[in-house]
C-alpha cells in the first residue's frame, strides 16, 4: 500500500497563494481557555517552513459546537507566531469579506490564521464529497488560491468540506506532517515487523474496541494488551465485577461488552487483560487483584503484576504501538504503569509508535519523544486507519493527484 498523493516537491511555492488546512485544535485550561499543549502546533512548523516564500491562508478546527473549548483561533495564531519564521495576523472571520480581503492583501512569506472553521455550520454537516465541493466555504475561498495544502492528518478521518472540499476543486498536496504521519501508518499496515504488540487504553471506548477486531484479524498486532476503560470493557465481557464507581463511570456500554466478547472467542489469547489494578481507597493507592475488584474503589492504573507483564510483552516485541493511557496519569500516584510502558518502549529496539494526544503529551513531560519512531499527533485518524477504514481526507488527496496527473498544465 502506498498512497499516491502529490507533496510540496511537486509545486512550485514561490509567490503563490496557499490555502493550508491545519489541525492544531488543542486541550484548553478550562478557566481561561489558554492553550495546554502546543505540540500540534510545533508540528506545523516543517511544512510552513517550507511556505517561506508563498502566501499563507491557515484554516484550521479548535473542537465542536456546544463544547466549551469551541473558541476562536486566535491564542492559536499568536502561539504559531512563536513556532514559525513568517508574520502571522489572525483574522475573526472565515469566509466572509473580512477574510477575502485578508487573504487578498497577503504577501509573500506572510501567514493569515483565518478563524475556527466550525464556525461555519456547514463544516459540521459530514456529506457526500460531491456536495462538500459546492459549499459556500469551497465557493467563496478557493478562487483565492493556487494551491490546497493539507498537513490535518489528525482530522483525515473526517468528511468535511475543508478537507474533502477544496482538493477537489484546486490544486492539492500533502503537508510535510502529513507525509510523516502516513509514512509511519505504512510501516505499521504493510509487513509489520512481528511479534507486534498494540496498547490500547483511555476513556474513548467506543473508538478503540470497534478497531481492535480488524487489527487482529489482519495480523498487524499478534497481541494487544488492554488499560484505562478499554480493559474494563473487556473485563465485563468476561463477567468481572468492577466497582460501583467504575461501572457508573462507564456509562452504557453495551454494544462495545457484546463486542469484546465475540473478539474474545474469535481471537482466544490474543487480548491480555490487566491481572491487577491501582485502586483508590481513601484518596491512597491500593493494588488490588482481579478478583477483589467488586469491593474496591475506582480503578485507576494497571497494578504492578500487569505492569511487568505489559513492559515483558513490549520488550520482547519487535514493532509497539500505543493509544491511551493505562490509568488516569495525571492523579498522583496513578500514573506508574502508563510512565513504565511508555519508558519500556523508549528503551525498546522495536519500531514505536505513540497516538492520541494524553500519550504524546506524556511522553513529552517524561522526556523521551526523541526516543519513539514516531509520535502522531492524531488519535481517532491513526486508529481508523490501522483498522483499514478509509479516510475521507487522503481519498481526496490522492483523487487530486489523479486529476492534476491528467492535466498539470493547465493547474501549475
Ligand atoms: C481530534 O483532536 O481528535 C481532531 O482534531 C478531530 O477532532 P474531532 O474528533 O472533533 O473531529
Ligand atoms: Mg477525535
């Protein structure tokens, strides 16, 4: 598998007019909305440092409608000020005349942030790529540019009209980001190097447990080792009790147990469950076995028996990949076996590979991302697409590439 898509190599940069999708949507500190984690937006930076010479439109995501960190992009901007060598403005508007005339006033080696996109209702609306292309969004910004650039590997997974709509309509090409991203993904789709050890942990339950099916199935992982809310699914389908807390916390998760359960028969050996965990009792740690779960309080990280477990499994493997964190890291005292696995993976010889944000962070704080393969900034993209899912936003790139193949005249 290798995806057929057009990179900056291909175009020539100098004075044009870029239009570049972005994800730098980041975590934000509830009480005064500044930025908690800019890696995503240093990630930004080899590819506007490739833009040196164009001018720049940035369009980009911070969140959902009717969450409270659905805000603007402008604490955004300031901090990719700090990140890259251009002068970036940022501009309140998207699409409107404030917008245009900023972009039509760009000069080369400036960088125009325009504002949250999802502030156009219709970015929200997932559709077929045809409708995405006669948006008002594709309608009114992309007579303004030469070229379509999308470094938003984060969002690939999604259906919208900034990242399926302009590249069928312009000129588009893969970010350098975006280019690292997949070249790693491809590593881990294409002949993985076995044994090939999967960690899956965290509260997004209902993301992680659809995939784990298809990445066993097509032996990209030989074993995947459960933590966080995702080991309790699978504890559940094999009728653990947890604790009250724990089994209040997990809401209704019905389809993901019946799930777990079929993945347990089909694939017998192949998911190892957590044998103990860090439970809270009086705001301490206790570490307590399977079996006493029911009578103990929340269950917060792998215990010490799983810990070694996990960390002789990674050892031994010769590719590891991580999403979600084994436990709630960020209590004191409940953040050792998602530290130990993250440091057995540094000190690994194996080909690692660290997803989701909570995790990337992490490694970050514990000063070992020099020593992973590679650290995707995305979560949900990287998942469904070791779970052979199609993305949206690369099917769109690499029709691009198609089309300007046939006639690249007429486009550069
Ligand atoms: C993410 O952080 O997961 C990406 O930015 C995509 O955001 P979404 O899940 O709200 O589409
Ligand atoms: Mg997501």
């Amino acid at each position: 598998m290798e995806f057929q898509y057009l990179t900056l190599e291909d175009f020539d940069l100098h004075d044009r007019s870029v239009l570049l999708r972005l994800d730098i949507n980041a975590p934000l500190d509830p009480s005064n909305n500044q930025l908690l984690d800019d890696g995503r937006i240093k990630a930004a930076k080899p590819t506007l440092d490739a833009l040196t010479e164009a001018r720049v439109a940035i369009l980009s995501h911070q969140s959902r409608p009717g969450r409270v960190d659905f805000t603007s992009l402008r604490r955004h901007a300031a901090e990719l000020q700090r990140t890259c060598s251009q002068r970036v403005t940022f501009i309140d508007d998207v699409m409107g005349p404030a917008a245009r005339n900023a972009v039509k006033e760009l000069r080369k080696g400036e960088v125009v942030v325009l504002d949250n996109v999802r502030f156009c209702a219709e970015e929200m609306l997932e559709e077929k790529e045809e409708k995405l292309a006669k948006t008002n969004l594709v309608k009114r910004l992309a007579p303004l540019f030469d070229l379509y650039v999308n470094d938003a590997f984060a969002t690939s997974h999604r259906a919208q009209a900034s990242l399926v709509g302009f590249p069928q309509v312009l000129p588009a090409a893969a970010g350098r980001l975006m280019e690292k991203e997949l070249s790693a993904i491809e590593k881990l789709m294409v002949n993985p190097a076995h044994p090939s050890t999967y960690l899956l942990g965290g509260a997004k339950v209902e993301d992680k447990v659809p995939v784990i099916e298809n990445i066993l199935a097509t032996r990209k992982a030989d074993h995947i080792l459960v933590g966080g809310n995702v080991a309790k699914v699978f504890l559940k389908a094999m009728d653990t009790r947890l604790g009250e807390l724990d089994e209040e916390d997990l809401g209704d998760i019905t389809d993901e147990v019946l799930k777990a359960n079929r993945i347990l028969s089909k694939y017998p050996g192949r998911i190892i469950l957590p044998s103990d965990f860090g439970t809270v009792k009086k705001g301490k740690r206790i570490d307590t076995p399977i079996k006493r779960l029911a009578r103990s309080g929340r269950a917060l990280d792998i215990g010490p028996k799983t810990t070694d477990r996990f960390t002789e499994l990674i050892n031994e493997s010769k590719t590891v990949v991580a999403a979600g964190p084994m436990g709630v890291f960020e209590e004191d005292g409940f953040e050792s076996g998602t530290k130990a696995v993250l440091q057995s993976m540094a000190e690994a010889t194996a080909f690692t590979v660290v997803g989701g944000g909570h995790m990337a962070g992490y490694a970050g704080i514990l000063g070992i991302s020099q020593r992973l393969s590679h650290i995707s900034t995305a979560g949900g993209a990287m998942l469904s697409m070791l779970a052979g899912e199609e993305l949206p936003a690369i099917t769109a790139l690499v029709a691009a590439a198609k089309r300007h193949k046939r006639r690249p005249s007429r486009e550069f």
